[in-house]
C-alpha cells in the first residue's frame, strides 16, 4: 500500500521524499547501533542510506537529462543559421515527431496521495512502539513485576472511605513505589522486582470508616511496604504509643519538613503444619523489619505514611534507603486538608 502511494507521486516530490526518511532513519539507526553497541541496527541502517544514495543519484540523473534536453532544443532552433545553397532548394526536411507528453495525474490524486504517505508515516512512528514487544520480551530477559492496573481491579468494591478526594489508593501507592530506582534506593541495583501489589484496605477497629491503602514490591533480597493511615493520630501520639508496644530502636526525624519517626519492629510469621491432622500453627516473630513513618502535611493534623523494609535473611537496609523512599512515594500523597 505504502508503495503504491509513493508511485502516485510525481517523480520531484517522490524522490527527494526518500531521500530525506532514508537519510534520517538511516543516521538514527546508526546512532543507535553506536550507542548500544548492536549490529543488528548498523545492518539496516546502512540499507536506509543505500536507498537514499539510489534516489540521490536518481535525482542527479534527472537533473543532468532535463539540461542536455534543453541544450538540445537551444541548438535546434537557433535562427539565422548559414545553409548551403543546395541546401535551399531543396525539401526542407521534416522533424522528427515530438514524443506525447506523459499523462499528468491530477493535482488532487497528488495532494492526497502525498497526505496519505505523512500520514502513514505518522501513524507508523506513533503506533509502533505500541505494537512491537516490550523491551526484554522474548528474549528470556526477566521483566520487572508490573502495578496491577485499573482492569484488574474490576468488580472489586472500593470501601466508602475513599470517596474523599484527598485519598489514595492502593493503585496510586504501587505506582508511586514500582520505579526503575527503587533496587538502587535499596541497595540492590541489580535486581529487579518479582511482584508488585495494591490494596484498598481500612483500618482495623475502624469498621471501615479510615481508608489504609497499602502497596508492596517485592526484590530478591528485600520487600518493600509502604502504607497510608487516614486518622488523627499525630506522630507525638504515635510515639507515645509505642512505650506500650514492642517497638525498638526508635529514633524521630524529619522527612519534607514533616514530623517523622524510625523503629524496627518484628514481622509476623505463621507457621502451618499439613502433617498429622493439623491445620496451622502459632503466630510467632519474623524477620526484623525497619520502619519510617511520617506525618501526612507539616502540620500533622493527623494521620501518617509508613514505609517498612524487611528481608527474609533479617538483614536491613541503612536507614538512608527508608528516607530516600519516603521521599519518592510522599509527593505522590495529598497533604490533609485543613
């Protein structure tokens, strides 16, 4: 179809047309394979180049038979020429017949086969990064877990707590968390993420009346948590509250101009036995977990996000990592209203 088109068009508007998309996509094409160091895009890249070489030199030719052309039609009709005698009594010889002019196609086939090649070009530079595969795939190259999207979370009742307009969701937290430096905040650079979750919960003791979304991402080496509370409670309280807990290591900081808090704090793990009759064990501590919580404006009016890191193996982060990652997911996170 593309071809067609291109023949449609008069030969000064075809050529110089592939002249210039063979020389742009052939450079970018090398540019590419320099970049990436592939051969592949060189390959075809210098194809585009060679294409628009041919349509050079098509050109040149055309340009160079149109001057001899009308050279020849100069000389031919010259007046006042000296004739030799015998030649005046003679016949005057007749021309040759002129060739018939190639049959012009109309102006509006040109202007609409000409708006037909942009627009296929077009839709061929918008479309295809959408229609070729994503980067890694097919390849055996792992692909990092992707947020659940808006799909997946079809004929799942979203609770009436969130019908605030300075509430998040679970899906807006595991965008916000899921970035391509989440494994260099941690540490990690080199891994990607294996799984990546959202969740519109509330809180407990609450009967649903306080929204606490919740998004998680999990790497190989750690697991990264971060969760928002919609309550009242400020971080002072939040602080007093943890004499009564078994929160250790509890230290209080800033984060944004925001009241912020570290503690660790053991996870929870369950222990399930599928032998002699048993259907679960007790509920004992897991691996340490370290946790950030912040206030949710600089005034804390109340309620809090929290950011919890912990690893199977029980190592942890410096608490840089908690820090930077707060800083990542809190802009995301509408400051309480007044």
């Amino acid at each position: 179809m593309l071809g067609f088109f291109l023949r449609l068009l008069p030969f000064w508007v075809r050529e110089p047309l592939l002249i210039v998309i063979g020389s742009v996509i052939g450079l970018r094409l090398l540019h590419i394979a320099v970049l990436e160091k592939e051969w592949a895009p060189a390959g075809i890249g210098t194809v585009f180049l060679l294409l628009a070489a041919v349509s050079i030199h098509r050109v040149v030719r055309a340009v160079r038979a149109r001057r001899g052309a009308s050279a020849w039609a100069a000389e031919a009709g010259l007046p006042g020429q000296p004739q030799p005698v015998a030649a005046r009594s003679a016949a005057p010889p007749v021309p040759p017949a002129a060739p018939a002019p190639p049959k012009e196609i109309h102006a509006g086939v040109q202007v609409f086969a000409a708006f037909a090649v942009f627009g296929v070009l077009a839709a061929s530079v918008w479309l295809g990064p959408r229609l070729l595969p994503p980067e890694g795939e097919g390849d055996g190259t792992p692909r990092a877990a992707a947020c659940p999207g808006e799909e997946d979370a079809k004929g799942e009742k979203t609770p009436d707590a969130y019908k605030k307009a300075d509430v998040v969701t679970g899906a807006d937290l595991c965008e916000a968390l899921n970035t391509p430096d989440l494994a260099g905040l941690l540490g990690t650079p080199g891994e990607i993420a294996t799984t990546a979750s959202g969740d519109n919960g509330t809180a407990a003791l609450t009967g649903g009346k306080v929204a606490r979304p919740v998004a998680e991402v999990r790497f190989d080496t750690y697991t990264v948590n971060v969760s928002v509370t919609y309550n009242k409670l400020s971080m002072d309280q939040y602080v007093k509250l943890m004499e009564f807990g078994n929160e250790t290591d509890v230290r209080k900081s800033t984060v944004l101009d925001r009241s912020a808090v570290f503690f660790s704090q053991p996870t929870m793990a369950i222990e399930i036995d599928l032998g002699g009759g048993g259907t679960g064990g007790p509920v004992t501590d897991g691996p340490l977990a370290r946790n950030l919580a912040v206030a949710l404006d600089g005034k804390d009016r109340g309620g809090y996000c929290e950011v919890t890191v912990w690893s199977d193996a029980g190592t942890l982060p410096d608490d840089n990592a908690l820090l930077d990652i707060a800083e990542t997911v809190l802009p995301a996170i509408p400051e309480r209203a007044a």
